[in-house]
C-alpha cells in the first residue's frame, strides 16, 4: 500500500467556506494502473476537492446547516485506460477533535462535523474511535467521486465573524 502523504490535500474551512492548498512535497507521481514501462511508471492519481460552503449562518434557525464537500480522484496522464486502484480516504480532526469539530474565529467558536454519508450517522475521521475512512476506487473507472456531508449544528449563538478551521485529507493506496 502506498500512502500519499506528500500528495495529500488540505482543506480549510474560512468564513464558512473550504477551500483547497496543496501541501507541500516532492513525491514522484504514483501508477494508477500499476503500468512499468521500462523502469519508469506511467500514470497517476490526480486528487481534487471542491468547497464546503455553508454560506451566511443564522443562530436562529430551527434546522441544522447543511452543505457538501467533493473529493475527485481520477487517473492523470500515463497509459490509457487505467482504472484507479483500490484507496482509503481519511480527514483529520482539525482545530477540535472527531467528537467534534471546531471552527474558530480568535476565541470564539462555532461546532461542525463532516460524515460519510447523508444519514449523518458516521464521523468522517482516521478510522480511530468511533470515525471512518471511505474505501474507493477499484471500481474499473478512472475517475470517481466521493462526497462528504457537512453539517452546523442549529441554535449556536456566536460573534459574528469568519471562522476558520483547516482539516487534512489524506489518500491512501
């Protein structure tokens, strides 16, 4: 198993908003076929991540705000027709922990979880305590996309503010 810890992506999350930085590093592009031509692989695991925006949130509302973050991974460059290989996807817990995030604004906060699936059952995390990573890939595509359900809990009454907070997500095959 190859861990793409300097592929990873960081996410972070200001004024209700999660924005993509690509971390640091020099790792060399891994097959996502697993094809060797010569000594040299051929491919690649692309990974993207699309925003988490909440928007405005409003204290008062009766319902939890809700909104979704999209992770793309996709075979990039190489040998046509690769298909990605099997992969785990783990977020980190942030400011707070995986009982719960922690959006922070200089001392205040404002609560948020993300999940794994719209029930909102399970805490998307490193697999440690009661969280999940989510398995993909092996599915014979080249790409495939994985979304993540973040939600703001209804009724916290903050300073106004932009609140920040940044995960990492992690990519494993």
């Amino acid at each position: 198993m190859r861990r793409i810890a300097d592929r990873s992506r960081a996410v972070a999350l200001l004024g209700a908003s999660l924005f993509l930085a690509t971390l640091p590093g020099t790792a060399a592009a891994q097959t996502c076929n697993n094809e060797l031509i010569g000594n040299l692989f051929y491919g690649g695991v692309a990974v993207s991540v699309t925003s988490l925006a909440f928007g405005t949130y409003g204290p008062s509302a009766l319902t939890p705000q809700q909104s979704n973050v999209v992770i793309t991974a996709s075979c990039a460059g190489g040998i046509v027709g690769g298909t990605l290989p099997p992969f785990t996807i783990a977020m980190g817990m942030g400011n707070g922990s995986f009982a719960q995030r922690v959006m922070k604004s200089g001392s205040y906060s404002l609560n948020y979880q993300i999940y794994t699936s719209a029930v909102l059952a399970t805490v998307w995390g490193d697999g440690t305590g009661s969280t999940s990573t989510v398995a993909a890939g092996n599915n014979g595509q080249a790409t495939q996309t994985i979304t993540g359900y973040g939600i703001i809990p209804a009724g916290q009454y903050v300073t106004p503010g932009s609140y920040l907070d940044t995960i990492t997500v992690t990519l494993t095959y």
